[in-house]
C-alpha cells in the first residue's frame, strides 16, 4: 500500500523524465510518511514506549531511503 499510495504521489508530482533528485525526495517523503508517522500516535495515545516508537520510526527512515533509491533506479528517463 506505502509503494503504491508513493508511485500514484509521485507520478502526479514528478514528470516521467524528471529530475533524479525529485524522484528521490517525494518518494522518501510520502513512503515515509506511510511507514513511519502513524506510529507516533501509539506513543501518544495509548502509552506506548518511545524508545519502541523511536525504532520503529527508524526502520521506517531505512525503508523509505531504500523505497526512493529503488522509484529513482526505475523512473522512466
């Protein structure tokens, strides 16, 4: 659901032979968004731990670099 709500975001942002480096940067921004942000309501919310909430937002970092290294790769040129 992240890479595809990310590819339908960054297909309308960024034109098929657009610039690597917005590829990179909407990618990372919606992708990250997906995985990472919605987890901080737990913490909020629901008592959840930060430290739990601070590795999770992380891992979501590390896979929205990955996810934008991989849309950039495949960008039609």
């Amino acid at each position: 659901m992240v890479s595809t709500l990310t590819a339908i975001v960054t297909g309308l942002a960024v034109r098929p032979s657009g610039n690597s480096h917005d590829v990179i940067h909407v990618a990372a921004v919606v992708s990250f968004a997906g995985y990472a942000m919605a987890l901080w309501q737990m913490s909020i919310w629901y008592g959840r731990s930060w430290s739990t909430t601070l590795k999770a937002t992380v891992d979501g970092l590390i896979y929205a670099a990955l996810t934008a290294a991989v849309f950039a790769w495949l960008w039609p040129r």
